[in-house]
C-alpha cells in the first residue's frame, strides 16, 4: 500500500514544488491544528463531487476556488453530534443516536456493512472500542499520530483529514470523525492529515507544521 502513497507524492509533490517552491505543501503531510479554530466541516461527498475525485487522494492538492456553499456547522454532521452527546454530555450511545444511526446505515448499505459493522452486537462492539480509545486519549492528553499508532505508516496517511479554506481556516473533511471528536475535546493542537488547500493559505503552512 505505501508504495501507491509514495508515487502519488512524487506526483503531487514535484507539481506543487514546481509552482510554489520548496515549502510547498505535500501529500499526506502531517499538519497540526487547534481545536479552537475548528469551526465547519465539509462532507467528503460533496467536496468529491464538486473536484471529481475522493478528498483523500487530493491530498495536498491547491486551489484557487472554494465551495463556501458547501460549509456546515458540526450540529449537522450526525457521527460528531452522537459522540459529543456521549463523551461530553454523558449520555449513552443509544441515547446519543448512535445505535440507530449505525443500524440505519447498515440497513441501507448495498452490501450490509457500514465501518465494519453487519449485526448489533459489531455495532455494540465498535462503541466500546471507541470508549477504550477515548480513554487511552484522554488519559495521554493528545491524539497520536498516524506513524506512533502504526511504525511505517507513510506520512499522516489514514489521519484525521483536514482542508485549508481562505486564509488558512481549518475545515473537518469528514474523515476521522470520532478521532475528530475526540481531539476537538482535548484543549491541545491534534495531528491531521492535510487536505485541500486555497492558495491564500499557503502562508500559513509553516506554523501548522509545528507541533506548538
């Protein structure tokens, strides 16, 4: 798998070298963002059909237009809802929603499976997963990356994706999104993947790339 990453940084990162030089951005180059400046997020599938191909791969990727139409505030977004209901609120994960958006999910899913999940009990399986990794999270005091998570992983691939819209606002991708949540609850920068880039927040990259 990491030999498909690697070519496609060579391709992204040699065009993005030659148009705006050394410090240019990379394909799934780690990039550290504060909770506090995370406000929207953009749906993966949206933004994939306004660029014509999936977010992940375009990694890396500068534009000179942004979809501000596509912006949503997270109380629309149902995976971060369910688990800031549960984590934060206290409530539990059928009380949040979360069971029966999962088995809502399975249900439709041509194939029956909907993040690994085909029955109630994978679902009930999966949640308490998600509480052992919040409390591991929580107890550290941070979200690891992707390479302290798995030895070799190339750059922050499979990371929390983010996008940088004008001016170098940080946007959700939907991608992660319980990790997401649960670094929005940490008062601590979060390592992610990078996204999609406007061009006006290039200048911005240099900071985004420390970890303080």
């Amino acid at each position: 798998m990491s030999i498909k990453y690697q070519l496609r940084a060579v391709r992204i990162d040699g065009f993005n070298r030659l148009r705006f030089g050394a410090l240019a951005p990379r394909y799934a180059e780690r990039i550290w963002v504060h909770p506090d400046r995370c406000k929207q997020y953009i749906e993966a599938a949206d933004f994939a059909a306004h660029l014509g191909s999936r977010v992940r791969q375009m990694s890396g990727r500068v534009v000179s237009s942004w979809p501000t139409s596509l912006e949503q505030p997270f109380e629309n977004h149902p995976k971060l809802s369910y688990c800031w209901s549960h984590w934060r609120d206290g409530k539990s994960w059928l009380e949040s929603g979360a069971i029966d958006f999962m088995l809502g999910k399975i249900a439709i899913s041509r194939m029956g499976v909907t993040d690994r999940c085909r029955t109630p009990q994978d679902v009930e399986e999966r949640f308490e997963t998600l509480d052992a990794i919040w409390r591991e999270i929580r107890e550290r005091g941070s979200v690891p990356s992707r390479q302290e998570l798995i030895p070799g992983n190339f750059r922050e691939v499979g990371g929390i994706l983010m996008h940088l819209g004008p001016g170098g606002e940080p946007l959700f991708s939907g991608a992660g999104c319980h990790r997401f949540a649960m670094a929005m609850m940490l008062d601590t920068p979060f390592p992610a993947q990078l996204g999609i880039i406007h061009v006006s927040a290039l200048d911005r990259l240099p900071e985004l790339r420390r970890s303080s």
